[in-house]
C-alpha cells in the first residue's frame, strides 16, 4: 500500500522538479540563441541570452572570479538552512512552499556556477530605454518564494495580534 508523502518529502520533489525545468530552461534558451541574441516577442519583452557571473542585478558581477565559489558556498548555505527550516516548520504549508521555491531556484542558479561559471539568463523586459536585468526560471522561484515568505509572515503576526 502506497503510504502518503507527508513532511517535507513533497516539498523536496517540488524543489527538484523546478530544478529540472529552470536547468532545461537555460540549456534550450543556451543552444538555440547565440550570447546577446534578442527575440523581439512584445513591445517590452524579449528572449535574450546572457550571462550573469554576478549575483542578482549583476552585483560584483565585474570581480576576478572568487564571486563563483563565494556565491555558490553562500548558496550552499543558504540550501542546509533551508531545509533545516523545513524540518522545522513542516506544518506551515505556505512556508514550506516558500522555503521549495527559494530551495529550488538556488540550486538551479548554483548548478549554472559550478557547470559554467557563471548564470544563464534569457528574460528581458523593458520600455524604451529603460531595461530589468535579465533573468531565469530560478530567479522567478526565488523572487516568488521571498514574497510568499513576507507573506506568510505578515499573516502569521496579523494572525497573533488577533487573539
């Protein structure tokens, strides 16, 4: 008899499933644009392929190289804490769906750093001249996770406060 997936086993699988669609993501995005190539797809939107040996917005992305190992140890980190929370938080659904989102797109970013030294990206909004850094599946996950965190917490102190 199959026995349901409780604790954080199904949280695991999430952050592993957005792994593999943030990594199939790049390695499609990698072989069929060449570096700097746009696809014109909305007046403010468009496929590029970049690359980002920086962290987010391209910070210390101009630095000699350590920021690869510093960023993927940091990541490392952040990866062992993360599922530390988990194991700790396995009742709270929204954290936990957090904690995958994050979970999952940290290691999507560190797998870039270790296989090429640097992250794929290939989102591109802008308006005129104005433009957001460019960026991937896995920095949607962390983006998304970092919000649903602030949230569940700010339910959790309004949910406090009340009683």
């Amino acid at each position: 008899m199959h026995k349901p997936c409780f604790g954080i086993g199904r949280w695991l699988w999430l952050a592993g499933l957005l792994i593999v669609i943030d990594q199939l993501s790049k390695l499609g995005f990698d072989s069929q644009l060449k570096y700097g190539e746009r696809i014109h797809l909305l007046p403010f939107f468009d496929f590029t392929l970049l690359y980002n040996p920086g962290a987010a917005f391209s910070f210390l992305a101009d630095e000699s190289g350590w920021q690869r190992w510093f960023f993927t140890l940091l990541a490392f980190a952040a990866s062992v804490f993360i599922i530390w929370m988990m194991r700790k938080n396995k009742a709270h659904h929204r954290m936990m769906l957090a904690l995958a989102l994050i979970l999952g797109g940290a290691i999507g970013n560190v797998i870039d750093r270790i296989a090429y030294g640097h992250v794929v990206d290939f989102l591109l909004f802008y308006w005129r001249d104005w433009y957001y850094p460019a960026f991937n599946i896995a920095d949607i996950c962390i983006t998304l996770g970092a919000m649903l965190l602030i949230l569940d917490e700010l339910l959790r102190l309004k949910g406090t406060r009340s009683k």
